[in-house]
C-alpha cells in the first residue's frame, strides 16, 4: 500500500509542476496585514456594525444631553440596551478576527486547529448575543401615553407579542449549540453558506477532543 | 537580504514541494482546488517563514503548515466536495473480477482517504509516507502511544475495507 501511494504520488509530482514563477510571485506580495487578509463580507460586516454603534451612540448622547425631559424612557432603555449588546458582539468579532489572523500554522496539528476551531465556533456567541436584542424591538416605541390612553385589548396583545419575543430570545440563547447542530429549526437559522465554515468547525473541535483522548487499542 | 530570503524560499518549495503536492491530493480531490490550495500553502509557508523554529526538523514544520492550512481549506471549501472531479475513476470493481489491477487499488485507497476525517486523513497520510511515531506525534501534536493506537486502528480499517472489496 506504502509502494503503491508513493509511486503515484511520483507520477502526480510530475503533473503538478510549481514554477519558479509562481514562487517568485509569492515572494513579491507584501507581509499581509490584518486588514487586507479580511474578505469584503467581514469589511462590511466590521463597518455596518461600527456605522450601526456609532449613529445609535450619538443619537442617544444627543437625546440624553438635550431632550432628556420629552423623551420616553422605553425609547432610551431598549435603544441603550440593544446597542449595547451590538457593540458586544461587534467587540467579540473583531477580537476573533485579529486572532485568527495571528495564529501560527507552523504549530502542531490538533493545537492549532483547536484553538482555530474554538475561534471560528465561537460566531455562534455573537449570534446568541444578538438574538436577545429581540424583544427590545417590541418596546422601543412604547411611552406613557400608550399606557394611559390606550385600549386595553392592544396592552394585552403588546405584553402577549413582548413576552412571546423575550421567552424565544432567551429559549434561543440556551438552545444554539451544538447538540442542537442537526435539529430542523437550528439548520434552518444557520442555513446560509456563510455559516458552514462556522458549522464545520463545532463538528471539528468534537472530532478533535475525540482525537486527543487515548484509548486501548487491541488489534483486529 | 530581501534577495537572499527570497531564494531560501524558492529553494525550500522547490526541494520539498512533494510534501504540498501530497497534503493537497490527501484533502482535496477536485484538481482546481488541489491546485488553489498549494497556492494557499505556498502563501503561509512565505507569510511564517521567518518564525520558523529550526529545533524542528525543516519537513515537521513544512507538513504542519500544509496541513494546517488544508484543513481550513476545506472547511471553507466544504460545498466545493459535492462536484468532485477524481483524479482516478472512483467507481468500485466490477463483480467477477478477481484480481485487482493497480489502478483499482490506488482508486480504493483514494476512497477510503477521502471518507476519513480530518484528522485521520493526517494520520493516514504520514504513516503511508512512512513517517516514525514520533515524527508523527510531533507534527500532530498528540503523544507517540496515541500515534500508535491511531495508526493500528487506522491500519484494521484500511484491511478490512481491502479485504471486503476483494470478496464482493
């Protein structure tokens, strides 16, 4: 078996040829910075979450410094709230990708795919953090007028609709994991191509911890 | 000096450009992709040239990278597997055919590479490369005994699956 996969890698070696062209080319791209290693999508992903923090911040400094007295405080709890956890999440992104960027690949196999797979794994902490901002969009637009005019059959369905959105933030807080990678609404969340590599690596730190457990061999 | 480190690295790939070749055949079987993935370990190796540590051996570190980089490949490329093109005919053996030619062999082992995992594919790969256990732990970072429970294990899988393909 040896034999026979060395002498057609012989043959292969003659097919794929590496130039000294190619190599040449290599050694004329520059010490790649954090920033051109990142893909457009993680460019835009960092800036719309930068522009998103940033507006949101100025907007509520503005209202607190100057409108503090006409302004709802549903409004500046839930905006306060759900820029809070966005800047979280953005700070968790970056961190991530500048880590990434510098782990060493010259380092052993498992360590270095673990720590790689545990990065990349860990989007899924910034996806659960971003679905608890889900019940502050059901109360930023509240102030004390609707509570005190306004009909009781509409306070019931608002209190109904914002428990609803609370129970599913937090239900989907605990339940996105992966034991839960092959449930149907799990697949259906993450069914985006961009989320298989993030998939893919759960999978991979599994089939890691199982690598690097010694186990008692007897031979078939 | 920029000159002088530029020729280094022409030189390394050029005297060991066997061991990428052989890490892209083992991870990806699409010949674009092995392609595009030489590429990208051609491009790490020249981004970590400088931190290498010559208290290993020059193929140690080579093979980490390479198979480094090809596992993260593949996570990426993960949809790309679905259109494979084989280098080798990967269909099994016609019924009555006693005898296995070579060519069929290379296809079966090509097979059952290409259903291990990630890590497995590793193993498999530098013990056909005839690898010590100690040279295998320590590009994959797990101890000698594990190596050698590893590649036993490994070794039962590859007979058994010879040995049932012989009697179909």
């Amino acid at each position: 078996m040896k034999e026979l996969w060395q002498s057609s890698n012989t043959k292969l070696e003659e097919v794929i040829t590496i130039t000294r062209k190619n190599t040449e080319d290599i050694t004329r791209l520059k010490v790649n910075h954090f920033l051109s290693s990142m893909k457009p999508l993680k460019i835009f992903t960092v800036l719309a979450g930068f522009i998103w923090v940033g507006f949101g911040t100025v907007i509520l400094i503005n209202i607190i410094t100057f409108h503090f007295s006409q302004a709802s405080l549903f409004f500046l709890l839930s905006a306060g709230v759900q820029i809070l956890l966005t800047a979280i999440a953005l700070i968790i992104y970056i961190y991530q990708l500048i880590v990434i960027y510098q782990v060493d690949m010259g380092g052993s196999v498992v360590a270095t795919q673990e720590k790689l797979s545990l990065l990349k794994s860990s989007t899924i902490w910034i996806a659960r953090i971003l679905f608890l901002q889900l019940p502050l969009w059901t109360t930023f637009y509240l102030n004390e007028s609707i509570f005190s005019n306004g009909q009781t059959f509409l306070h019931i369905i608002q209190a109904i609709v914002t428990f609803a959105f609370a129970y599913l933030s937090i239900w989907l807080f605990f339940n996105i994991k992966y034991e839960n990678k092959d449930k149907k609404w799990f697949r259906l969340l993450f069914a985006g191509k961009e989320w298989t590599p993030i998939i893919k690596s759960l999978e991979l730190y599994r089939e890691i911890e199982e690598f690097k457990k010694e186990k008692v061999y007897f031979p078939a | 000096m920029q000159q002088q480190e530029n020729q280094k690295f022409q030189e390394l790939i050029e005297q060991h450009k066997g061991i990428l070749i052989k890490v892209a055949r083992t991870y990806c079987q699409d010949p674009e992709d092995r392609q595009d993935l030489i590429q990208e370990i051609m491009i790490r190796v020249w981004q970590s040239f400088h931190k290498y540590d010559d208290t290993f051996k020059i193929s140690t570190w080579l093979y980490r990278i390479s198979i480094n980089v090809a596992i993260s490949f593949y996570r990426k490329n993960v949809l790309r597997k679905f259109r494979n093109i084989p280098l080798h005919n990967q269909e099994e053996p016609a019924e009555g055919v006693e005898m296995y030619d070579t060519e069929q062999q290379l296809n079966l082992l090509e097979k059952f590479i290409n259903e291990l995992k990630e890590l497995d594919k590793a193993l498999l790969l530098l013990y056909l490369e005839e690898k010590s256990h100690a040279e295998i732990a320590d590009i994959l970072g797990i101890s000698t005994g594990n190596v050698g429970t590893k590649v036993g294990r490994i070794k039962d899988k590859l007979k058994y699956r010879f040995s049932k393909n012989k009697n179909n």
